[in-house]
C-alpha cells in the first residue's frame, strides 16, 4: 500500500489555485492538474457551447470519472517528494457545482464520501486576482456563491484549511508548513 499524502487545492474559482499548484510543481512535488477545463475547452474546440452550461450532468460524470482516476492513480506512484501529492481540484466539489445549480444528485453525495483526502486547502474568492476566460464563464459575483457550495461539498467529510490572500510564494510556504 502507497504511503503517498494526498493534499487538495480547491476552492472558489480565479482565487489562485493554479498558480499555487504550479508553484508546488516547480518545488518537485508531484501534482494532478485540473481537468475541468481541458474538458471545457475540448467541446469549445468542437464549436459546442460550454459543456457544464449545455450539459451539467454529463459535463459533471466527466469530470468524476477522470478526478476519480487521479485520486487513484496516487496508489500507483512509487516516489514522490516527502510523499506528498497535490490536486488542482477534487472529487467533492462536484456535488457542491451541482448543488449550485440545482441539480445535486444525492445518490452522488454518498458515493463522494468514499474518496477522502489527508488535507484540504481552500482558496476563497479574491476579487483582486480574479479573472475570465473561455473557460472561467463565471462572474466574480457567481464565483463567491460556487465558493460557499464548493466550501459545504468538502465539510462533509474533511476539515478545511483556508489559504491566506498572500503573494504565490507565501502560499506555497504556507502550504508547505502544513504539510512537511
């Protein structure tokens, strides 16, 4: 059995988390990066609308199952650096997106408690950085609301650890002394 730590970086959308991940990167730890935007832009690519606003519940099984698969391919690493694996996003928040919008499905909720991880880091919504894209529809003002549901679908089984509004480096630093 892997001695492998998985460490989770969620949180509201455009407050930081990948530059963080990437950050860790650099560091020489292992790291899974999002998919849910390669996912989106994937279907731009194929001149369809946004995938989660055309079609939630398929955009949502997705996303599961490949964030199901990086959970588990944690099992499968041999080395990493002080035995700890980063994630740009996890399973949870799922059921918190769906939940947004009113489309939670409670048989997912149950199943989403199956997949815990040993830290979960949580960014909060940062106007000063945030952000749009193609693939970050959002408003600033519809990422605060994602954040409080995204915030629900991890208390149900972890504790949170709020990232500070602080320059990358001091969130990695801050990170790190959680987790080393």
């Amino acid at each position: 059995m892997s001695n492998i730590r998985r460490i989770l970086i969620t949180g509201s959308p455009g407050s930081g988390k990948t530059t963080l991940i990437k950050g860790l990167k650099k560091k020489g730890y292992k790291v899974f990066y999002e998919f849910s935007r390669s996912l989106i832009k994937s279907h731009d690519n194929e001149g369809n609308k946004n995938l989660f606003l055309k079609d939630p519940i398929n955009f949502s099984t997705k996303l599961l199952d490949r964030r199901i698969k990086q959970f588990n391919d944690a099992k499968r690493i041999k080395k990493a650096k002080n035995n700890l694996v980063f994630y740009d996003r996890g399973i949870q928040e799922i059921f918190g997106y769906l939940k947004a919008i009113g489309l939670e499905k409670l048989s997912w909720k149950k199943k989403l408690t199956d997949y815990r991880y040993d830290i979960v880091f949580i960014a909060p919504p940062w106007k000063e950085i945030y952000t749009n894209d193609k693939q970050r529809f959002e408003t600033f003002e519809e990422a605060k609301i994602y954040y409080h549901f995204i915030k629900d679908s991890y208390q149900i089984i972890h504790e949170l650890v709020e990232i500070p509004k602080i320059d990358i480096q001091s969130r990695i630093d801050f990170v790190e002394s959680y987790v080393i």
